[in-house]
C-alpha cells in the first residue's frame, strides 16, 4: 500500500522522482506505466496504470450520460496523461497541470492507499489548515470501522 509522505522537489525538465519506498513498491506490483492527472488543477494525481485502468472499466459501466461521470472524465481527461517512470524513477508532470498545480520547488508526495498525490508543499500545507479533521468526520471514520 502506498502510504506516507515523502517530500521531493520538480526538476528544470517538469519531472519528479518518485520518492524510492513508492517507486519499489509500484514497480513490484504495477510496473513502470502510470497515468497523471488531476480532478482540480490543485494537485497531480499519479495511478499506476493497471489501478487507472480499473478505475476506467468501472467508469465505462456507468451510463455515457451520467453527469457524475462527464465531470470526472472531462477533468481527468484534461489534465490527464500516460507517462511512464524512467530508470531512475522520474516521471513528467504535462506543463498544463505542472502550473495548475504549481509544481516547481519543493512538492509533498502522499500515499493515497493505491495512488499518489502530489502536491505544491505549502499549498498542501494551506489546504490542510482549511480543511481540518473534525469531530463529525472522525464519527464518519467510525461508523465506517476505521
């Protein structure tokens, strides 16, 4: 599972390398072929390519129509692209969603159970002081047996 945050930096070309505990363990499970996108231009979401595709035939079950389901295409479309990680773990962040997502300097990678987020480091740190976990969501977590 992929969990933890890991900080790393973007470098001059766009690319990030994913933080080694990651890298080993999507290789070893997944490969190297991944899927980069986001839902809001905030952050970059980073699926392993079998994960993606998961994602996508449960998505094609869903009525073309289904508004729910054109919200998260027309965004995971257009942010989106395949990459691939090279020998030494990068992986290109598409210029589109690297200023989106301002991703230059330092950037926080978090494991997300099956994905990565990533994420401008003091943007994650700003989202995080305006989205506190609170009382009523820890009582979700509990009724969920988490």
């Amino acid at each position: 599972m992929l969990t933890g945050n890991f900080p790393t930096k973007v470098d001059d070309k766009g690319r990030i390398k994913i933080p080694t505990a990651f890298r080993q363990f999507i290789e070893k499970e997944y490969g190297t072929e991944l899927y980069v996108t986001s839902l809001s231009g905030d952050n970059v979401l980073i699926y392993p390519r079998e994960v993606w595709m998961e994602l996508m035939r449960r998505m094609a079950r869903l009525p073309s129509m289904e508004p729910v389901k054109i919200k998260f295409l027309s965004r995971t479309n257009y942010f989106g692209q395949m990459a691939s990680m090279d020998k030494q773990g990068r992986v290109l962040i598409q210029q589109l969603l690297r200023e989106s997502a301002q991703m230059d300097g330092e950037v926080a990678v978090l494991g997300s159970v099956r994905h990565l987020e990533v994420w401008n480091k003091k943007r994650y740190e700003e989202y995080i002081k305006a989205h506190p976990l609170t009382d009523k969501d820890m009582a979700r977590l509990a009724e969920l047996n988490i």
